[in-house]
C-alpha cells in the first residue's frame, strides 16, 4: 500500500482531471474586483437582452447577420460599461462578498 502525501490548501487536485489547481490567488481584492466587473457585466446583458427582445417595431433590415453582429456589440457595450460607467450592482455584490472574506478587509501589513 502506497502512502498518499497531504495536499497543501494552496494546491490541491482537481478529482477529475488531475490538474494541480493553485488557489491561493483565489482570495484578493482584485479578483473580487474583476468579479462584480463581470457579474455587473453579465446582469447588463441580460437586461439589454431583454429589452432587445422586446421588440416595439419591425426592423426594416433584419437578418441572422444583423442579429449576430448587434449581439457581439452589445456584449462588447456591457464589457465597457462595467468597467467605466457601472450601475452599482457589480460593486454591492463585491461589497457583500468581502464581508464574507476577513483577511480581505484588513489593511496589508
């Protein structure tokens, strides 16, 4: 029988696929940071979607190509308004996750 060597909460692997995966980078503020950036992002997109959807008129071009094309713009919109002009939700969720996190709310020392 083989004896089987602990695994370090930094590095620990993955069941499935035995990729050794680093997760002490998991818990800093610019992750959390990028994180509400992105879910801000993602809840943009689904409410331009949604309103997109919501057709009040009938286009006078529509096509497959005009959908594709409006839709890689509009996730290239909501990219950019999260980063530059954010509605606030990306960084309450940030905020609610920090709370969860203590050594994020200390001060590095």
């Amino acid at each position: 029988m083989t004896d089987i060597p602990a695994i370090s909460s930094a590095t620990a692997a993955a069941p499935t696929t035995g990729i050794s995966v680093d997760s002490s980078r998991l818990a800093s503020k610019a992750n959390l940071k990028e994180a509400g950036e992105k879910f801000e992002s993602v809840f943009t997109g689904m409410m331009l979607k949604s309103m997109r959807q919501a057709k009040l008129a009938d286009p006078l071009f529509d096509s497959k190509s005009s959908d594709t094309f409006r839709d890689m713009q509009d996730q290239l919109t909501v990219k950019d308004m999260a980063q530059h002009t954010p509605l606030g939700i990306g960084k309450a969720m940030t905020e609610f996750l920090s709370r969860s996190q203590p050594d994020l709310n200390q001060p590095p020392g």
